[in-house]
C-alpha cells in the first residue's frame, strides 16, 4: 500500500498578503503530484485555514483543492480527513460528494503487517485546559448553527478574523515546547499497541523511534514543506521542492 500523510497546509480563502499568496501556489503545485500515485492518502488536519459547507454553499477559493481532491479520488485513491483545530465544522460535502470518509478525532489503518494511528494531534498539547475548553465550545451544535444562520460572507469574515488572530499571536517557547512534548507523550502511550503514530498541529517535522514503534509529525506547509509516506510499511519522512 502506499499511503501519504499531509498536515498543516492551512490553504487560505482569502489571501491579502504576498506571502499566503505563494502558501497557496506551492500547496497546490504539491496536491497536483499526488493524483495517481498512492492508495490512501490521509488529510491529518488543519488543510484548510478554516473550513464550512452550508446547505448549499461552499467557499469558492478552495476550488482548486477541491478540484485536484476529486482528481485524486479518480484515480482510486482513498481519502481520509481527520479534523484539525480549523477544520472540523464538516457538513455532508466531503462525504457526499467527495466520498471522503470523516473523522473527528482519528483513524486507525492496518495494512502491510503495520497498525498506524493518525491524529492531527490538538487535544494532546499538555496543561492546555483553556483550548480543550474552548474546542469543545466551538464544536457544539449551538455554535456551528450559529455560523450557519449568519450570511457566508460575514461568517468568513468573522473566521478570518478568528484564524488571523490565532495564527498572529505569538505561540511562546513555552506553549509551542508543551505542544512538542505533550504530542510525544501522547504517541509513547499508543506505541506499545501501534507500529506508527502520525500527528500533525506543532508544525515541527519528525520521526522519532519510541518503544516498538515510531512516531512522525508531518510538519507544516508554511515554512517545512514536509509530508509523509508510508509505502509498503516503511515511514518516510519528505519534504517537497
Ligand atoms: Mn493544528
């Protein structure tokens, strides 16, 4: 089997600057080789920088994702999207019309004598009660009919406002250290049971060897580039360009 694992594109609706101009570009030049060349390919969490699909409305900049998604889907391949801490508001889209199967929190894979584990990797940040507080407030019915009801373009404007902050703030070592070693932990615990844990969210790349395993963390597409690939049972860790 050969499978890729992507995390942390944060692809942008509306792109002000330069510089998420060029994110973009560069995410799309890289979705463009994946149509025919893997079996699975696992979307780890946070692709888009936020994601919503009304009834009968999606957000039209994402097109060209959408539009390589379906390319991939033809040629054969599965797709799995696991929520990140920007995407998870998912309707009947993906599903629907993707055949893109949905988790919430993770996927368990076993092929090839190996059983991988994906998660994006947010709930395991250590000391971080404020977020799973907040996730689980943004994540209820109440507040994703809220986002509902309100016109799409005031809607995005209000998640753009809400990602760009979250994405200007700031993460002090501290925090982003806490990421790093409460994601590590939290893959220890698992490896005992799984051959392979796959995160996503610190933006940091790594393959780590831990117990009987091993733990790999995608890393971003703001600034790594990375990505990884699990052909026939053998973790690699890429980075593209
Ligand atoms: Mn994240």
């Amino acid at each position: 089997m050969r499978i890729c694992v992507i995390s942390d594109l944060h692809y942008k609706f509306a792109t002000p600057n330069p510089e998420d101009v060029e994110q973009n570009a560069r995410a799309l030049a890289f979705l463009r080789t994946l149509p025919g060349h893997y079996d699975w390919l696992i979307l780890n969490g946070d692709i888009f920088d936020l994601w919503y699909d009304w009834k009968y409305t999606i957000i039209k900049a994402y097109f060209p994702v959408l539009k390589i998604l379906a390319d991939i889907r033809e040629k054969g391949c599965k797709i799995v999207y696991i929520s990140g801490n920007h995407d998870f508001w998912f309707n009947d889209f993906f599903p629907d019309q993707l055949q893109v199967e949905l988790y919430q929190d993770a996927f368990v894979l076993e092929t090839d004598r190996r059983k991988i584990y994906f998660t994006h990797g947010d709930l395991h940040t250590t000391n971080d009660s404020r977020y799973k507080f907040l996730r689980r407030v943004i994540r209820l019915p109440f507040t994703k009919k809220l986002f509902h009801i309100i016109h799409p373009d005031l809607s995005l404007a209000i998640g753009r406002a809400m990602s760009r902050s979250s994405r200007e703030r700031k993460i002090p070592p501290t925090l982003q250290q806490q990421k790093k070693e409460g994601l590590e932990s939290y893959a220890a615990s698992l490896l005992n049971d799984y051959d392979f844990v796959v995160m996503g969210h610190t933006h940091e790349p790594c393959v780590i060897p831990m117990g009987k395993g091993t733990y790999a963390n995608c890393g971003d597409w703001l600034v790594n580039h990375s990505y990884v690939t699990i052909l026939d049972g053998k973790l690699e860790l890429r980075r593209f360009g």
